[in-house]
C-alpha cells in the first residue's frame, strides 16, 4: 500500500498544474472494485469514500464511458488510467486521474498566467491546505510548491497572522464569498514587516460549487504609508489645540506623532515663549532650549532632559542647525554630520544606542515669521524604515499645525498674564479693616486658569461710619473684561463717595452705561461700553442703627446669616442687568442683629457644573451657616466645597456686622433755635474730649456749628412731639475710629 501511494505521489507531482487545476484520484485493483477515493474525488463526483469503495468503476462511469456525479448529471472533465505496479513489476492496481481541465493549448495559456504572472498567486485546498503556487509567491515564503504542498500557512510561516489567513480560508470555501484582509507581517527574507492586501476567493465550477480557494497578496506598504500619512495630518488637525496650555498642546504634538509616524518625538521651545513672550531671532551656535514634551514608544536612557528641564544643544546638532536656517532636516545616524553630535552630546549618543536609532528629521517651529522651538523625530532599525523625503514633507505639515496652535497657547499665555496682573492690581488686597463689619474676600479665575474675567469686589468707607459692600460681573473673559471691570468699580466707588442711596446709585450707574452704547473709541476715553452686560449687588450697612440697605442689578441675592445659625437668601427684587437703561431699581431695607453674616458672591459659585441652581444656593447657605474658627476659615471652606472645573470666575465677600454701643455714640435733640448753636458745639467738644479726640475738636465744631445752622434754617423736622410741638434737629456724633 505504501508503495503505490508513493507511485501516486510521483504521478501526480508530474502533472502539469493550470490555474484552476485539481485532481480527483481513485485505485482500483485489477478487477475493477475501487480501493481508494480521494477528498478530491468525493468533492467531484459527489459520492463518499463509503459510498465508492468495494464499487465497480462502472458504475460510476454512464455507458459512452463519461464520469456522472452522483446526481447523474455529467462532469466535465479528462480521465487518465495509469497502471500502479507491485514489488513484482505487474500491474496490481489501476489508478484513475480525473482532471477538471482540459490539456489543451487554452489550459497551456492558463497554466503559464499563473505561473509567470508577476503578483503572487496561490490556490489552497478548502480545508486551507496548500495546493499550488507560482514563482512569485514561491519568492515570498521562500518555500518551493512541493515544499508546502498539503500544508496550511500556519505551517510553513510562522507568525499569528497566518493562523488568521487558515481561518479565513476555510469560512471562504463554506461560505463561497471572497474576503480581503490588509495584515502587516514580516515575511521570510524581509527586514521588516510589510502591509499587504490579500484578496482570498471561492474558486468555483459551473455549477457554483467551491473546489479550491485563491490567494493574492499584494505589496501596498507604500500606499498604506501614505494612507497613513494623511490620516495623521488628518488626526493632527483633530487632536492638537484642544486647549490654550502651551506644555499641553506641545504634549498632544507628541501623542499625535508616536508611534504611528516615529518611534520618540521632543518638543523643546525657547524660553520666553513659556513665558508668553515673543523669542528674538536665533543666532548660529548652541541653542538653549527647554523641554515642553517628550513621547517615546520605547524605554529611554534616563540622562534625556524632561519635560520643563533646559538644555543646551551644540552647534553640530540638528536642533540648531534647523533653528539657525530655519529649514527642515533629515539624517541617517550614519551620517558625518550626526557622527559629530553624537560625539558632542552623550545623551542622544545613548539613545541611539539603546534604542538603535537610526534616522532622524529636525522641524523648526515657526508661527508668523519667529521661530519658537523646534521638535526632533527619530526612528528606530527595528520596527521602520529610515526617514524619506515623503516623511520629511509630512513632519513639515505636522509642525505647520502645531506651531499655530502653540503660537496661539503663546500669546493667550501672555494675554492672561497681562489680565491677571490687571485685575489683581485693581481688586482690594485683602480683607478692609472697618468698624462697622468684619470681612473676608476671595476671587478665583475659572477652573482650567484660562483667562481673568470681569468678576469684582469691593468694600467703601461711607460718612458716619457706614460702609458699602460691593459684588459685580462683567461678561466675558480677558484684558478688556478686566479693563471694564476696573472702570465699573472705580464709578461705584465714585458714586458712593457722594452718599447716595443703593437703587440711586445704581440707577446713576446704569446711565453711564447706557449713554456710553453706540459711542465709538471708549475704550480709548475711559468710558464704560454700553453693551458692557454687567452685573451687580449693592449694600450699605449701618453699625449705629444695624440697618442694612441694598439693592440689586440682574445679580444673585446676598445670603444671610443670623447669629442663631439660620440662614437664608435675602429676599430682594432681581432689578434689570446694568446698562438697559429707564428700568426702575427698588431697594431692600433690613435690621441686622450684631453678628450676622452677609456673603455677596458671583454667579461662579452657584452654577459651576450644573444648572440647579436651587440645590447649589442651598448647599452655599448651609455652608456658610456651619461654625468655623475664623471668617477666612470660613471663606475657604466655601470655596472647598465649590465643585471643580469651575465654568466661570468666583468673587465672595463675607462681611460680619458690629453694632456701636453708647460708648462709641452721642445723640441729642435739639430744639429749633439759633441760641442752641453754641450749645451744640460745647457739648460736641466735651465729648471729643472724652474720647480723647481733642486735636479734632476745632473742625468738628466748625462742621457742627454749620450743620446745626443750616438744620434750624432751612431743614424739615422729623416732625413735631407732645412735649415740644417746634420741629428740631437731631443731632448725632460718632466716635473716631
């Protein structure tokens, strides 16, 4: 037995092989009764090895001498009779080879297509076992046909990716529909992985049943390159930017460019630019640079500087050749020019043996004629090809949409200093020192530090040691908010300097406003623009009768704190947003008992996640009502328990209120007479005296003379009294603090 399959083997071998050959092969012995039947032979014929064997080859032959499938319709196809011979030299055996093509000039033409054409062509088995294999495709394993005939691919080429291919194959002989499949595999012979496009398709008969399957693989690594190309330009345009933080846009650089374009990429950037400041031209010579990020898809030497470390790069580095001409460069590390960095620098010395770097492209970053830095690609042996010129115009594009990107990080960095510096140098430093509250202030820019806002504070000494507390909001972010907001506080602090009531003072405030829309050049003349779209909450507090009046623009209600520990939003009129113009403001008067706290804040604190507004009032009033061991204790923990990001800027002031007792207040009626002038002003000095405040005795009793006079001649009495029916002044003096 053993010999004539060995005979079979030779036979069969010797056959010439066309592109859709396959050969069905049964034995028989001399009597004609079938004692082999091939896979080959069922998937013909259609009849099983149970069903053939110990059969007489006639009865599958119809009686001019064609082969029937077992359905009875006829195959075309060629038979051949060769005799297998035993140990003796006689025919023992007869072996039957069915072809399904012809071997005639036509099946020669087909047979040479497959064989000579210059793509790789295979044909397997259904099961996924090797079958034939032009010249090409033999070049590709490196096997020869009679090497991998019988075998799967997982077999003869050693990699997961052929475990996939067997797969595939036989789901496309069940299924008789082609698939395609792009793997990147490194091929016997190759020096690297490769991306190739496999069309795997059904070949079928007539009849639309699957014998076999083709392969052809095709070499498309470089239209994968550039399909991968434009697919990073493609992401670059996506992913870098996101934010105006200039380490982390320099960062998104990095993660865009590794691993899909090279194997480590550094960003390094002048100095000033961190700074937001506009770098000077870069001379030739060693380049001082700081990292603002790195990425690599391998383990580097520790020596590489880190991101926000500075570094000096040589002149012979291509760092500052690029930073010097301004242009693009490639390098194999081959190359004399890298020989002699690598001598001068150990660190990328070390990289490159470490990693086995072995090209490299150095990209200026240039943004509106300056050059800000630069960034440095490298490639390693074992997983890439060098750098190529295609690459080179690729890093180029990247840089050119990285670097506006970190131009814009750039001068939004010097922007937000330039606001922050204003706004801090227009707000209060500090809590106010006042007799009349205790006070704690807070501001905090947005969650992300992005830019200043418009959000201020402030607390005003007013006559008779009242004091003006004050929180406003300017829409939008930036210098020019910060700008607006100074010129708002400033008209308030004006205003307040004249002693009008809250809803006048607002009122005057949102004239200014109005009569300012339209006008052109404000910010030029100092005027506040009329689209300005500000808001803002305005009180005065009375230590002496604990009396508090204030009114509100468009802004959130003051929360009140009564020393029982109570709180709750002071209930107010909402009033108009500054600058609408001819709306009426309504104040709202309260009595404070001493202790209580007043917390003025912006709209930040309530709203910085969420739009229920009502749950973050009442979480703010519970806050504040909790003990704490201090106001700015208690200031902070407001601010604690604000969630983050904030969406918006936060402003707070707490004020804690004083009552001034007898000791620190002089009263008296006096009645409407001239005579009582003199009197006014002896009991005035006396007092002064008393509390030690003589050296401000001679204007205090001017001031009183004046204002006693001028009461008695031309004011209107509070009104008349059982006792006294004459209108009188009433006079009082408060203690110098």
């Amino acid at each position: 037995m053993d010999e004539w399959r060995r005979q079979i083997g030779r036979l069969t071998a010797a056959l010439p092989h066309a592109l859709l050959d396959t050969c069905a092969i049964a034995v028989t012995d001399p009597e004609g009764q079938v004692t082999y039947w091939s896979s080959e032979a069922e998937a013909l014929l259609g009849y099983t090895p149970g069903e053939a064997l110990g059969r007489s080859v006639e009865d599958l032959l119809a009686a001019d001498g064609t082969l029937r499938h077992r359905d009875g319709r006829p195959v075309d196809a060629q038979m051949r009779l060769c005799p297998l011979l035993d140990a003796e030299q006689e025919a023992a055996f007869l072996l039957m080879i069915v072809s399904r093509t012809s071997l005639s000039e036509d099946s020669s033409l087909t047979r040479w297509l497959f064989e000579q054409h210059p793509l790789a062509l295979a044909i397997s088995a259904p099961d996924g076992r090797w079958l034939h294999e032009n010249a090409a495709m033999q070049q590709l394993t490196g096997r020869s046909e009679d090497d991998v005939r019988g075998l799967r691919q997982a077999e003869f080429l050693q990699d997961p990716v052929f475990e996939e291919m067997d797969r595939r194959t036989v789901r496309v002989a069940e299924r008789g529909q082609p698939e395609f499949t792009e793997p990147i595999v490194k091929l016997p012979g190759e020096a690297r992985a490769h991306a190739w496009a496999v069309d795997i398709f059904p070949l079928k008969d007539a009849a639309g049943h699957v014998h076999a399957v083709g392969f052809a693989p095709t070499d498309y690594s470089q239209q994968y390159a550039s399909r991968e190309r434009l697919a990073l330009l493609s992401e670059a345009r996506t992913h870098i930017g996101t934010s105006l933080d200039i380490a982390r846009t320099a960062r998104e650089l990095t993660e865009v460019a590794v691993p899909r374009f090279a194997d480590l990429a550094s960003v390094d950037l002048l100095d000033p630019v961190f700074r937001g400041e506009l770098p000077p031209p870069v001379l030739p010579g060693p380049a001082m640079l700081r990292r603002a990020a790195q990425r690599s898809a391998f383990p580097t030497p520790e020596n590489l500087p880190g991101p926000g470390e500075a570094h000096t790069h040589p002149w012979s580095s291509p760092v500052a050749q690029c930073l010097t001409t301004g242009r693009a460069v490639v390098h194999d590390v081959e190359a004399p020019e890298i020989a002699r960095w690598l001598a001068d620098e150990p660190s990328p010395a070390a990289l490159a043996e470490i990693m086995g770097v072995h090209s490299l492209i150095a990209v200026p970053i240039q943004a509106r004629g300056t050059i800000l830095g630069s960034v440095l690609f490298t490639r390693c042996a074992a997983t890439r090809d060098l750098f190529g010129p295609d690459d080179l115009i690729v890093a180029e594009d990247l840089i050119a949409r990285a670097a506006i990107c970190l131009d814009n990080a750039r001068r939004f960095t010097r922007e937000r200093g330039i606001s922050l510096t204003l706004q801090q140098s227009l707000l209060p430093k500090g809590p106010t020192v006042h007799p009349a509250v205790e006070t704690a202030v807070r501001y905090l820019p947005t969650g992300d530090g992005a830019e200043a806002g418009g959000d201020w504070f402030d607390v005003i000494p007013l006559p008779g040691t009242r004091v003006g507390l004050v929180v406003g909001d300017v829409v939008g972010h930036g210098i020019n908010a910060s700008a607006t907001m100074g010129r708002l506080r400033t008209a308030v602090r004006t205003l307040a300097d004249m002693d009008l009531p809250p809803d006048e003072l607002l009122t005057h405030l949102d004239d200014m406003i109005s009569h300012a829309e339209g006008e052109q050049g404000a910010d030029v003349t100092g005027e506040i623009p009329g689209d300005v779209g500000a808001t803002c909450v305005y009180a005065v507090y009375d230590p002496v009768s604990g009396t508090c009046s204030m009114v509100r623009a468009g802004h959130p209600a003051p929360v009140l704190v009564r020393p029982d520990g109570s709180s709750s939003l002071v209930d107010m009129p909402a009033g108009p947003p500054l600058g609408l113009g001819s709306l009426p403001f309504e104040t709202t008067e309260l009595t404070l008992p001493e202790g209580s706290l007043l917390a003025l804040f912006t709209d930040g604190l309530i709203a910085p996640r969420t739009n229920d507004v009502d749950r973050a009032l009442s979480d703010l009033s519970r806050t504040l009502a909790r003990p704490a061991s201090s106001l700015e204790a208690l200031a902070d923990s407001v601010l604690d328990a604000c969630p983050e990001p904030r969406a918006d800027d936060v402003a707070l002031l707490i004020a804690r209120t004083r009552v001034l007792d007898r000791d620190h207040v002089a009263s008296w009626d006096l009645p409407s007479d001239p005579a009582i002038v003199s009197e006014a002003r002896k009991w005035v000095s006396d007092r002064l005296a008393t509390w030690g405040l003589e050296e401000e005795a001679f204007v205090t009793k001017l001031v009183v003379s004046e204002l006693v006079t001028n009461a008695i001649r031309y004011g209107s009495p509070p009104g008349p009294t059982a006792a006294d029916p004459r209108p009188h002044p009433h006079l009082r003096g408060f203690r110098r603090q």
